[in-house]
C-alpha cells in the first residue's frame, strides 16, 4: 500500500529493503525480562537532548529567520548516522511510532480549519487551487522528462509523485510565524487537499504506466488509490461522530485531552490496520468533530497543547535519517525533476488562483508557499518500485534526492511566501 507519511523515509535512506520492525532490532532483555539500565538511561538523556536541542533551534530561528523544521532537520542530521552518530540506534526505531503520532494530530487540527464557515469563505479558492496545482504540477513534470528523453513509464510514475506535499512542515512553518489571514488559511486548505488529490492521481498515473508497458495488472494501483481515500473518509466520519457527541457533554475542566488523544490515536491505529491514508482519515475526523461538536475547541486545544513535543522530535528524527549520497545521486534527470516541480507548483497556483478569481498575493506567492515534500513521496515511489521493481533504480534516486532538497528548502520558500503576503507576524 502507499505510505502515507515519511516512515518511508527511513527505509529508503537506511535500509531500502527492509519494510517491518525485526525483533533482532528491539533492545536486548535482561534475564529477568526487562530492558537494561544503561537502555533505560540511554533512551531518556537522547529524548532530553533532542527536546533541549529543538528549545535551541527556536532562538536560532528568531536570528537567522530560518524556518525551526529546517533547523530540526540540519540538527537531526548533524547529530544522525551520516556525522556525529549521537542517536543510540534504537532511538531510530522511534521514528514509525512518532511519525504516525505527529502526522495524525497535524491532520486533526488541519481538519477543524474546515468548518462550514471557513468553507463557505474559502471553499471554492481552495478546491480551485489544490486541484489546479496537482494537475499542472503532474503535467509539467510529465511533459518536461518527456521532452528531455525519459522514458514514458518513468515519466509517468514521478509525474504522479511530483504533487505530494509535506503538511507536517508546512502547518509548522505556519505556526512558529503566527501567521493568520485569507492566505495563510487557504495555504493550509490546500496543504490539507493536495495528498488527498496527489494519491487520486498517482493511482491514475500508475495505471496508466502499467497499460503503457503492456503489463495485465492494472486493476489493482487504481483499487488500492480507491480504498486508501474513500477507507480513509469512512473512517474518519465513523470515529468523528460518537467524538462530537462525547465531546458536546463534557463540561468545561473535564478531561477533554485524554477524550482528545485516545480517538485520535484510535484513527491512527485503525487506519494503519486498515491501510487506509493516516492524513487524510484524521482531516477527516477533526473536519467532523469541527462541525458538529457543541464545544469543538476543546479538542483542538487540546491536542495542539501536546502536539509540539513529537513534531520536534519527528523532524529532528527525520534529518537524522538523511544520507548525503542521496544527494550526490540525483544525476540530469533528478535536477530537471525538481526544476519541473518548482515551475509546475508555481504555474499550477497562479492558475488555479486565476480561475478562482483570487487577489494578485494569493496568485503570486501561493506556489511557492506550496513547495515542502516529505515522506507522502517516498511512500509512492517504494509502492511504484513493488510495482515495477525494473524501474525503482531510476524513480528512487530521483525521489530520494528531490526530497531531501524539498525538505530542507521547501519551509524557507513556505516562510518566504508568508511574508510576502504580509501575514507574518513581526516579531516571529
């Protein structure tokens, strides 16, 4: 199934063949069946690091006005595998569990911006642009490796993988500015779409490669892409619900965090177990919950008060994960891809801004607000190398190295894009 979060990430970058958590990597046990002291010991001082070090990367932030997830990643890198190997390889076995929990509750509170006020005021902006910038996004990038000599297969699966986006550090580029207005809100509504399109499309493009290579099984991208969004949208609305109702009877003081956390990990779970997208189920539910909850606040609050400790501790997990072969194999056809991708983000939102009738800000800098990519990538290009393993020695350098790229300089050009629109508050 397509991954839906950067998990992949240390796969591909670590082990690319490795794909479950082997019991040979766990912690040894002692005889009496529990993890040694010096683990133990071991585990708490890296977390108190890491938090210590994400502290820091706040006070780097506020006098370099480089973005903390770009920070977090060069900190994780430095202190990862690649230099200083100061994480304890355990603690990268960390990164499945973490990820999930922060991608699940960036979803949540991405989902409560969906209100029926905020979609009556921007509904129409954002479904414009979110689906006028995956489609350029997919054409651009198809036409440009066409044009440049790829191979039509190739071309069409990184041309389904090219709209990807990285929510987690976007919505976090958002927060650390305090950014607010018409187009830090329909940013995150696009943001909060575009993976939703990205795996309708990708599904498409899959299909469409294996018809191109003559290959029977075509059935099969387009089922999974089918099953991981509508799966994904049930389960969110069938969890929202009995969440909204809990959530209208309990009275100001009550646990709303441990109501909050327990459903939105339960989304995580489920939606793991099911192989549905975590993103999108969690959007899903906290869109409902926003709608329909008498006291809708509560929960969000909640959880944003808990959210910050696992986003540094992704990102920082993240960069840690990061090789620089990765980069050193992006080759002609990986720099074109990226320069596709940057020229198709940017065409595709003045577009779709056209089209919507949207201010000369929002059709100006919404592109290059729109650049971050993560692991949504990489999921889609180890589910198309299990689809097409002859292709997977071109389509994962590409993808490995343009996200590294995307991920270390997409939250600048995010951050730069909120300042243009002057939305950006002035001591952030």
């Amino acid at each position: 199934m397509i991954s839906d979060d950067p998990i992949s990430a240390v796969q591909v970058f670590i082990e690319p063949q490795r794909s479950v958590l082997q019991v040979e990597d766990l912690p040894t046990l002692d005889h009496h069946g529990d993890y040694s002291m010096d683990d133990n010991a071991r585990i708490l001082i890296t977390l108190g690091v890491l938090f210590l070090c994400g502290v820091a990367t706040e006070a780097i932030g506020r006098r370099t006005r480089l973005p903390r997830v770009t920070l977090l990643l060069i900190l994780g890198f430095v202190i990862g595998a690649s230099e200083l190997d100061f994480l304890y390889p355990h603690e990268e076995k960390l990164f499945p569990v973490v990820t999930n929990i922060a991608l699940v509750m960036v979803g949540f509170l991405l989902g409560g911006q969906f209100t029926r006020a905020s979609l009556r005021e921007y509904g129409r902006l954002v479904l414009c642009i979110s689906i006028a910038e995956v489609i350029a996004t997919a054409l651009v990038v198809l036409v440009g490796l066409l044009l440049i000599g790829v191979q039509m297969d190739i071309a069409l699966l990184l041309a389904g993988i090219a709209p990807a986006t990285a929510p987690a550090a976007t919505t976090d580029v958002v927060n650390e500015t305090k950014a607010d207005g018409k187009f830090t809100r329909t940013l995150l509504g696009v943001v909060g779409l575009d993976d939703a399109w990205g795996l309708i499309l990708f599904s498409f493009m899959l299909t469409a490669a294996h018809v191109w290579s003559g290959q029977g099984d075509y059935t099969g991208p387009l089922l999974t892409g089918t099953w991981e969004v509508s799966g994904a949208v049930v389960l969110g609305i069938v969890l929202g619900i009995p969440m909204a109702y809990a959530t209208g009877r309990i009275k100001p003081g009550e646990p709303s965090l441990v109501e909050a956390l327990g459903v939105v990990l339960l989304c995580a779970g489920i939606a793991l177990w099911i192989e549905v997208s975590i993103l999108l189920a969690s959007m899903v539910l906290g869109s409902v919950v926003a709608n329909l909850a008498r006291h809708h606040t509560r929960p969000f609050h909640a959880i944003e008060g808990i959210e910050r400790p696992f986003i540094i501790l992704f990102f920082m997990l993240a960069g840690a994960s990061l090789q620089t072969e990765a980069l050193s194999r992006i080759g002609f056809v990986g720099g074109m891809y990226i320069i596709f991708r940057i020229i198709g983000r940017l065409l595709g939102a003045w577009s779709g801004g056209s089209i919507s009738h949207a201010g000369p800000v929002i059709r100006r800098w919404m592109g290059m607000a729109l650049m971050p990519q993560a692991g949504v990538a990489l999921g889609m290009a180890l589910f198309a190398t299990q689809r097409r393993p002859d292709l997977g020695e071109t389509i994962l350098p590409v993808v490995i190295a343009s996200t590294v790229f995307f991920e270390l300089v997409g939250p600048v050009l995010t951050r730069i894009g909120l300042v243009k629109a002057g939305e950006v508050q002035r001591n952030s």
